[in-house]
C-alpha cells in the first residue's frame, strides 16, 4: 500500500491523460459527419451507421480488452490500441465506401480507443490505490475524458478549417502516438491494494456471480439508456446546430462546453461517492438529463440556449462512470474490475449503437430529431428509475475502509 500510495499521483494523472486523449478524439468526431458526406457522398445515414459500429465496437472491445489486462496488466493493452487508432485515423481519408469508414472508424479506432479507455484505466488505477482513494481517482480520471472533449472540440473544428479535414485527420492519428509515452509511465510499478472482499476464485466464478446478481443487471440497464443518450448528443448535435442556422462553432464551442463542464461533473462525482448513496448519484444524474432535454426543446434555438443545455447536460455527461465502476466494485471487488466493468460499458455502448444509428435514420427520413428528443427524454427517465432497486451495501466511512 506505501508503494501504491507514493506513485498514486503519477499513475492517477498518466491515466486522467491518456483518457483525455483517446476519449476526446472519439467524442469529436461528429464534427467530421458534414465534410466526409460532402467528400464520399454516402449520406448522413450510412455515415452514422459507420459511427454507431464504432460506438458498439468500442464497447465490445472494453470486457476483451479487461480481461486482458486483468491478467497481464493494462500496459500492453494501451499500446496496442495506440497503433490501432493511429492506423484506423490516418486509413480514414482514403476510404470512399460505407464498409471502409466501417473499418476505420467503426473497427480500428473504436476497438484502438477501447483499449484505452473507462475500464482499462479505472480498474488498473483501483487496483494500485488504498480504498479511500479510489472513489476521487475515479472522478478525477473521468475528468480527464471530459477534459479532452473541451480541448479536441475546438482544435478538430480549427484544423479542419485550416487544413481540411484530411489533414485533421492525418493531425489525430500523430496526437494518438502520445499515450504510448503515456503508458509506459502507467506500467511503472505493479503494486496493488486490494480490499478484503476481492474475490480470487477466478474471472469464471466472478462472471457467474455477476450473471446471478439483480442489481449489477439494473446497473446495466441504466448504463445502456445512458449510452443512447451521450451517442446520440455527440454524434449528431452538430447537424441540430445545423438545421437551427448556427454555424459550425457553436456545434463545436458546446462540444468543448460540455467537456468542460464535466470536469466539474465528475469531480464532484468522485468525491459525492464518499458520502452518498451512489445510486442515488445515478438517479438524479438521469432525472437532471431528461429535464434539461424538455427545458431545450421549449427554448428557443440561439446560440446561448444550446451553450446553457451544454453546461446542464456536461455536469452529468460522464459523470455517471465514477458511481457506476464504484457499484460494481462494491458488488464484486477489484480483482477482475476491468472486465465486470468493461461488461456494463459494453451495455452502454450497445445503447450508444442505436443512439448514433437512429439518429441518422432519423434525420434521413423526417429532416429533424423531434421523434429523437421524446425518446431521450423517456430513456432517460427510465435510467433513473430503474437504479432505485440496486442494493448498495451500506456506506461506510472513509476511515473504515472506504466505499469501495
């Protein structure tokens, strides 16, 4: 615990930083919809049918990729998915068909971003740190996603009118290089912490645990509504800026906006995780983001509406990581956490599919996402109800052994 305790920083902040990277390039690339339409002609449908591969794939990648790690540590996995997203970013601009954008950035950049990202990081931190510090490096980690939203947002949107969005494309694909640096750092010093509760029977006898575990399935259920939403927001809020008569800027200043404002989000989400009921994080979390949907569709369509709606949903954006991954360690223990966790990502993600997906069906059939907003609303609301059955074990103070 001493060893984990003194390199806690460093590996706290090379994670936060390697998440900022590989979340931030994959949460902007709804600004690249318009211009690869106008190169390849597709349409908006296939193009977001490519992204909604993506969004599956990326969860899909997350349980194989945590087992992995789980095993033989989460360095080799983050470079492995640093050649994939550099390889899958630098491929896109010479793809011209539907089943090739599938390839790049359903499959390579996806599965690469994958390999870098909630469960990975979290899970190889968890492991590494006393209990107590689990629930702030969580939320601390998560802002890094966040804040790499807020700093990709602007820099795609500038790069793209400076160099075109190939050579945005081609800058991406150098940028994903930086986390192998990055992970090297992380795989300095493999000591962990775990608590009393970690189960070493084996990941079969944890996954048979969890099958059996009502709670950890509510967890799921909400976590893929949550998915739907976040999906749908980032991929397609660009084209609603659009079909408002904004420019691009705004499209990409409430992206950055949104990133940002979830720093605060899931900081606070860290350190709330000490003192309440994380359930109850997850239900308001859900019940603020249908309310702020219904507040945006009564407004009016300016600029300052969709930088409020922003802030609103940035608080919660990917603030409900940290109270998730700390259910499910609450549940089961860190042993075989990136790959329990990786699990609910890939509920999500599931989720993320259909919110990408019949979003630009949507789009290409009534040339709006009316029908859209109403399903966001209801999803959302079912995502903070169906959290209120979990059995959370009683919260324990910090000095006793933390919330984990």
């Amino acid at each position: 615990m001493n060893t984990a305790a003194r390199g806690g920083w460093p590996l706290i902040l090379a994670a936060a930083a390697i998440l900022l990277i590989t979340t931030g390039a994959r949460q902007s690339l709804g600004l690249f919809i318009a211009p690869l339409d106008a190169a390849t002609g597709l349409g908006i449908a296939q193009i977001s049918l490519a992204l909604a591969i993506g969004q599956f794939c990326w969860g899909a990648s997350q349980p194989l990729f945590g087992a992995y790690a789980d095993r033989h540590g989460a360095t080799p996995v983050i470079l492995f998915g640093a050649v994939l997203l550099a390889m899958g970013f630098a491929a896109t601009p010479f793809m011209h068909s539907t089943g090739g954008l599938i390839w790049t950035l359903g499959v390579l950049t996806a599965a690469g971003a994958g390999a870098g990202s909630f469960s990975i990081l979290m899970a190889g931190t968890a492991q590494r740190l006393a209990p107590e510090r689990r629930g702030f490096a969580a939320g601390f980690i998560n802002a890094g996603a966040s804040f790499g939203q807020f700093v990709f947002a602007p820099l795609n949107q500038a790069l793209i009118g400076l160099i075109g969005w190939m050579g945005a494309m081609m800058a991406t694909a150098a940028l994903m290089l930086l986390t192998v640096p990055l992970a090297l750092a992380m795989g300095r010093g493999q000591s962990t912490a775990q608590t009393p509760h970690d189960s070493d029977d084996g990941l079969r006898a944890q996954l048979r645990a969890a099958a059996g575990n009502r709670s950890y399935w509510c967890l799921h259920a909400g976590f893929l509504t949550c998915g739907f939403h976040v999906a749908f927001l980032v991929t397609h809020l660009p084209t609603e800026v659009g079909l408002c008569g904004l420019s691009a800027g705004v499209a990409a200043t409430s992206l950055a906006i949104i990133g940002l404002a979830n720093i605060a989000g899931s900081l606070g989400a860290g350190v709330l995780g000490n003192h309440v009921r994380l359930k109850w994080l997850l239900f308001w979390m859900y019940a603020t983001r249908a309310g702020a949907i219904a507040v945006y569709l009564a407004a009016p369509r300016t600029a300052f509406t969709f930088y409020a709606f922003a802030v609103v949903l940035g608080i919660t954006w990917l603030s409900t990581v940290p109270p998730t991954v700390g259910l499910v360690g609450k549940f089961f223990g860190t042993r075989y956490l990136a790959t329990l966790f990786g699990l609910t990502l890939l509920s999500h993600q599931i989720g993320a599919f259909f919110g990408a997906w019949l979003g630009g069906l949507a789009m290409a059939r009534f040339g709006n996402y009316a029908w859209m907003w109403y399903a966001d609303i209801l999803l959302a609301l079912g995502a903070a109800l169906i959290n209120l059955p979990i059995r959370e074990a009683p919260l324990r103070r910090v000095s006793a052994g933390g919330n984990s």
